[in-house]
C-alpha cells in the first residue's frame, strides 16, 4: 500500500537554481547596492545630458551611498541616532532636494516649466503600465529624457520598471517570511532582553518606530519627545549591536530565497539577468569620458561647433557670449573656414604668424575659420585659443 502511494506521488515543480546574483537581487544585499548606485549614477547623467540639449541644466543630484545590508555598524548608525533619533520629530531636509527635478522646475517661469515637462516626460506626458509581480502595476513614462535614459540602460521602459520594483516586492515578501525565522526569533528574544535592562518593553525594534510615530501623530512633539525618541533610538541600536539582530536577520532573509515558489524564482532569474545588463551598460556610461562644448540647444552639436570650440576651448561653462556666437554665427563659420588672407594662401584670414614663436594663431574665436586639425591651429595650445576667444 505504501509502495503504490509512494509511485503515484507527482514530483513537485522546481525552479531554476538559486544564483548568488539571484539572492542579492531578491534581498538587496551583496552586491545590490553598489550596482543600485551605478545605475542611479547613470541615469542622472543620462538625464541631464538630454535636458542641456534642450536648454535645461539640471544640478546634480547630492550622491547618495546605500549601506551595505552587510555592514552591520552602517545598518544601525548610531551615530546618527543620538542625533536625530529615528527621525520622526525632525524637520524635513530642504538641502536634500537640491538635484530634484521637481524643485528645479519650480524655479522656473511657467512657460519653462511647461517646456522643461516636455522635454523630461514627453510632448503629452505620455505613459504605458507595466505589470510586476502578482497583480501589482506600475505607471512609467514613454516619451522624453527619462524614458531616454531609461531605455539606454535597460533596453526599454518596461525592463526598467520591472528591475526597479520587483526587486523591492521580493525582499519585502522574504523579509515577512523572514520573522518566523528560528535563528532570527531566537536573536529578538536576546534583543528585548536587552531592552528590558533599558526600561523598554517594545516587541521588536519595528514596533517601536510604530510606538512612537503613533505617539507623535496624536501630539507628542517638542524638546521632551526628542529625548524620549533619541533615548529609545540609541537603546534599539546598541541592543541591535550587542545581539546582532541585523546580520541574523539579514540570514534569515536569504535563506528564504531558496524556499520561494517556482514561478517566483523563474521571475527573479529574468529579472536579475536583465539587473545585471543593466549595471553593465551603467558602467559604460559612467566611464566614458564626458563630451565638452558650449550648450547651443537642442539642435546637433556638430552642426554647431567648429575650431577652437569644438577642440573643447570653451567648454561646459560657455558664458553668454559663447552661446550667442553658436546661435548667431552657425553658417559664417564654415563659409569663412573656405577664405583666405591676401597676404598668403596657406591659411585663412582669421589665422596670423606669431611674432614670438612663429607659430599660426588664431585671433579670434567669433572669426575662428579653421577646423580642429587645420594647419592654422592644429599646433596652438588649447589655453592660447581660449585668450585669444575672449580678447
């Protein structure tokens, strides 16, 4: 009887094997954060090369560094903590929007603004939905910057959502599973031990940020529930520290990757296989060197610029005259480059003998006839070209 059920038993489905890629995806540890910071890196770039063809030119966004799930001391920071606590009572941060794109639009008129949607979003804003793990959805863009930056790293705006979400949907479903975890139960009970030698009698250090918020949200505020918020702070980290909840909690969570279904794990093999193409092209984009010239607009650069400036002489901070010369003087560039001076055939106009070295110069950048590799300027210093275009 044993023997016939046991031959009527149906293997159950697997998935593909579990990958070490394939963990750091799910939880967004290893090798997650680096590559995260790679890929916003890029993107930021990405973005504000396609706004200064428009006229735009974005800040930069102030770098932020993901710690390590790893680095046990970053994860808790307590430093941080006898500062501002868990961060509840303290005001929101405007220096931290200094490379937002939303507070750069606002600096702007509203014909601006209107035109600096445009080019970020698309004429429209146009938008597609993209489906990511189980019924959730996610809303993109199609059309503008972000879409082109976006479409550069990861193939197409799709792949960009589901790389850019479907991670967080596996580490928030492995950190769940992760509670009932009997390594990780065992460390929150030496935790609230811990606490309790504080005067703290909090379930978990997740239930005290929700103790205190509650708190403050029904009126607790001022210098009285700042201590109170930085003591309860600083106790949950050292506790966390002495226990090491965060590091067996961290192992619990990878060890849920392995015990996800078999459906799941084929989504996070497709999704960490297209992760990693994506960190590639990142690093490309981040190594490459960057292009230099005067920003004359949305039209092409290599319609606009001609000698010294496109040899990089004015470069990415090409004052007013600069940009009135590339707007004004497009076509009268490369009629004069075909000129010559009546003293001598050998060069144009605009070029004359140095008196000093004997070498051509160039006068003048607005007069500037000859192009990079000219024997008019192909000798002369990039610093001379750059004197020469502002004297």
């Amino acid at each position: 009887m044993a023997a016939g059920l046991v031959g009527c038993t149906s293997a159950q489905p697997t998935g593909p094997p579990v990958s070490a890629a394939m963990t750091d995806v799910a939880t967004r540890s290893g090798r997650w954060p680096t590559g995260a910071d790679q890929l916003q890196a890029a993107f930021d770039q990405l973005d504000r090369t396609c706004l200064s063809k428009a006229g735009f030119h974005l800040p930069a966004a102030p770098k932020v560094t993901l710690p390590s799930p790893e680095n046990e001391a970053a994860t808790i920071d307590l430093a941080a903590r006898r500062r501002r606590g868990y961060g509840i009572s303290m005001a929101h941060d405007s220096s931290a929007a200094a490379g937002n794109p939303n507070a750069y639009a606002s600096s702007l008129s509203a014909e601006d603004r209107q035109r600096f949607g445009s080019a970020q979003f698309g004429p429209g804003m146009p938008r597609t939905g993209v489906a990511l793990k189980g019924k959730a959805t996610a809303t993109v863009p199609t059309a503008g910057c972000v879409a082109r930056a976006r479409t550069a790293l990861a193939g197409d705006v799709h792949t960009w959502a589901e790389v850019s979400y479907i991670p967080q949907q596996f580490d928030d479903q492995t950190s769940r599973k992760a509670l009932t975890d009997t390594g990780y139960r065992a460390a929150l009970v030496r935790w609230r031990a811990c606490m309790a030698q504080a005067g703290y009698t909090y379930a978990s250090p997740d239930a005290a940020v929700a103790r205190l918020q509650l708190e403050h949200e029904r009126g607790a505020k001022g210098a009285r529930f700042q201590r109170r918020e930085r003591a309860v702070a600083v106790s949950d980290g050292e506790c966390a520290s002495r226990t090491h909840l965060p590091a067996e909690l961290l192992r619990a969570r990878r060890r849920q990757v392995s015990r996800l279904s078999a459906r799941d794990l084929s989504t996070l093999q497709s999704v960490t296989q297209d992760w990693e193409s994506a960190v590639t092209r990142a690093r490309r984009v981040l190594a490459a060197p960057a292009k230099r010239g005067p920003d004359c607009g949305a039209r092409p650069a290599r319609r606009l610029l001609c000698g010294a400036v496109r040899r990089g002489g004015v470069g990415d901070g090409a004052d007013a005259r600069s940009a009135r010369y590339c707007r004004t003087n497009r076509v009268g560039c490369r009629r004069r480059r075909r000129r010559s001076s009546p003293s001598s055939s050998r060069w144009p106009r605009t070029c004359r003998p140095s008196a000093r070295s004997g070498r051509r110069r160039c006068t003048s950048t607005a007069r500037l006839g000859a192009p990079p590799r000219h024997r008019c300027c192909g000798r002369h210093s990039k610093s001379r070209m750059v004197a020469s275009s502002r004297s």
